[in-house]
C-alpha cells in the first residue's frame, strides 16, 4: 500500500467511524470502486487504534470517571451513578460480542457484498430518520435502565452487517427509547469503546498469527490520520447535533445506497 491509499482509507475511517453512515461499508467499496487492492490487517488494526485513541482522548473525563467508578464498585459493592453507568455500557457490548463470535464467518464470507450494503444502507437510514423524528428526546443516558441497554445491545449486534454503521444503529435505538440526540450520541461512543477494543484485540491476534511483513511507515502514518480525523468527527458533530439533528446522515444513506444499486444492479 502506497502513502496516498493509506492517507485516502485512514481519513475515510476517521471521518465515518462515529458518523451514523457505516464506516465498515466505506472501507469496503471504497477499494472496489478504485480498483485498489486489499488493505490488509495491519492497517484495520492500525485505524482501530487510531479511532479508538481519538474517542477516549475526546471523552477522556467520563472515561477516567467510569473506569474509577466501576473499579470501586467491584472492590466495595457501591453503585452509584457513574458505577452503573459503567456496567450498562459493559451489558450493552454482551450481545454483539457473542453475535461477532458465532456470526463472523458468515459475516465475512456472505455479507460483504455491495448489494447487502445498499440495503442496509437504504433501510437502517430510514430507520434512523423515523427514531430521530418520532423519539421524544427528552431523557439523558443516566436515566437508561437496563432493560433499555439490553435492547440497545441488540441493535449494536446488527451492526455486524456492513451498511447498518454501528453508531448510526444504537442512536437509532437510543433515540427510539427517548434519549435526546446528545446523550444518544455520547452512550454511543461510550459504548464503541469496549467494542473496538474487541475488534482491535481479534484482528492483533490474527495479525501475530500472518508471517507478512508489517509497513511501518504506513501503519504509522494510517493510525495518526485515523485518530485525528475520528476526534475532529466527534467533535463537530457533538457541537452540531441538536442543531442539524440526523436528516443530513440519512439524505446521504438514501444518495449512498441508490448509488450503489444503480452501480451494481
């Protein structure tokens, strides 16, 4: 991989890793319709250290206070806020972690193909919209029981499908159970958290396991353009959501899938 490909493909990770509009679907049909080949798994685990470092460095009070909570809680058995909210968003990454265990072969092997993306792309979009506008918009994430999680879990897991976008699905359901579009979109990127740290931790092991050699500069270069595209994403659109709200990322998931059937079909 040349330094232009690996500029082009860690911006386009960064700019859409956070935005509700698919990262995974991106980075798949990017490459295709350039004609470039594979990326390789150096440079996915590259771009996932990359956002994952940009969203803990943007929300690193409420991570650094999470993480002090919930150790306490372990160590003295006292919930209290910040403590529970720890543990919902652990419980909220329970359903895709075993989905992505039982599920990633069929994933890889089935679901990668442009067309499954533009529907995915098309109907998850629309979903959106409705949970945007028919939500009431009125609760924070402190107020999410478990139940509420639970089921925001089960929309994460969907997102194993590539198109649905994994942030653009769990502020759907977030949103559809009445969270404001702020507080949806934080526990969203609380959440990516440990699910990217999964991610990264799965594609490192099978990384170890490649002979290959590893382009440093490249991978370098991949995790640094990553990072900060991802943080400047979260910023402007925790800045502009309220204000815009989510019909912009759905306009552009309904142009984005009619592109892809019109290219395909």
């Amino acid at each position: 991989m040349d330094y232009l490909h690996a500029i082009v493909l860690a911006l386009v990770q960064g700019l859409t890793e956070f935005l509700p509009i698919s990262s995974s679907a991106h980075l798949i049909l990017l490459p295709r319709l350039l004609g470039w080949t594979d990326q390789g798994l150096a440079f996915d685990v590259a771009v996932h250290i990359g956002t994952l470092t940009a969203v803990i460095a943007y929300f690193r009070q409420d991570v650094m206070r999470l993480l002090c909570a919930w150790g306490l809680s372990c160590a003295r058995w006292q919930l209290t806020a910040d403590a529970r909210l720890a543990w919902l968003v652990l419980l909220g990454t329970v359903p895709v972690a075993v989905a992505g265990l039982l599920l990633h072969d069929m994933v890889e092997n089935t679901l990668r193909s442009p067309l499954v993306i533009a529907a995915a792309t098309i109907g998850f979009g629309l979903l959106l919209g409705l949970s945007d506008t028919r939500g009431r918009k009125i609760r924070s994430e402190n107020t999410l029981r478990f139940s509420d999680v639970l089921w925001i879990g089960l929309a994460q897991a969907l997102a194993l499908i590539p198109g649905t976008s994994r942030s653009g699905i769990t502020m759907t359901a977030a949103l559809a159970l009445g969270l404001t579009r702020s507080a949806a979109a934080r526990f969203s990127f609380l959440l990516s958290v440990p699910v990217i740290l999964m991610a990264g931790g799965y594609e490192t092991l099978q990384l170890l396991q490649q002979a290959e050699p590893v382009e440093w500069g490249v991978i370098l270069l991949g995790t640094a353009v990553a990072g900060v595209s991802a943080y400047l994403s979260i910023h402007f659109f925790m800045r502009l959501i309220e204000k815009v709200g989510m019909l912009p990322f759905v306009i552009y998931r309904l142009l984005l899938g009619v592109f892809l059937l019109l290219l395909f079909v």
